[in-house]
C-alpha cells in the first residue's frame, strides 16, 4: 500500500506494516507507486508485510487491549 502520512494513516500504517509514505503531491505519489513497481523484491516484500494476518480483528483488539492496559493507573505504578 502506498499512503499519503496524514492524520491517522501515519499512526496506523508505519514501517513494517505493509506501507509506504508518499508525499502529499501527485508527482511524488507516482514516484513511490511507480518505484515500487519496477522493484519486486520490495513490492513482494511490502505484500508479505501486508498479510491480513497483520489486521485480523483478534489482532487488532489484542493490540487495543494492550494499549488500554498500558494507560492504566496500575500499569503506570
């Protein structure tokens, strides 16, 4: 996936998530898509980060929960 990092997309698709950032501009936008296309080693690397395995509802409510558990008063103790 190739992203503009902007409000949430920058939080929630990071390095090692399946993503790149591209500036928020249609010539480096292309510029990133079309990198990405004409190297596939990257590209296939990029997807293999991607799995849906990485986003499945389980996963994605375990990394809340743990995030929640860490905001707590008692995790900060």
């Amino acid at each position: 996936m190739v992203a503009i990092p902007r409000m949430g997309t920058i939080d929630i698709l990071g390095p090692g998530l399946g993503c790149r950032h591209a500036p928020n501009d249609r010539k480096g936008f292309a510029e990133v898509v079309s990198g990405l296309l004409a190297d596939g080693s990257a590209l296939s690397a990029l997807g293999a980060q991607a799995r849906a395995e990485t986003w499945a509802s389980i996963k994605m409510a375990q990394r809340l929960a743990a995030l929640y558990a860490s905001l707590t008063p008692a995790a900060r103790r």
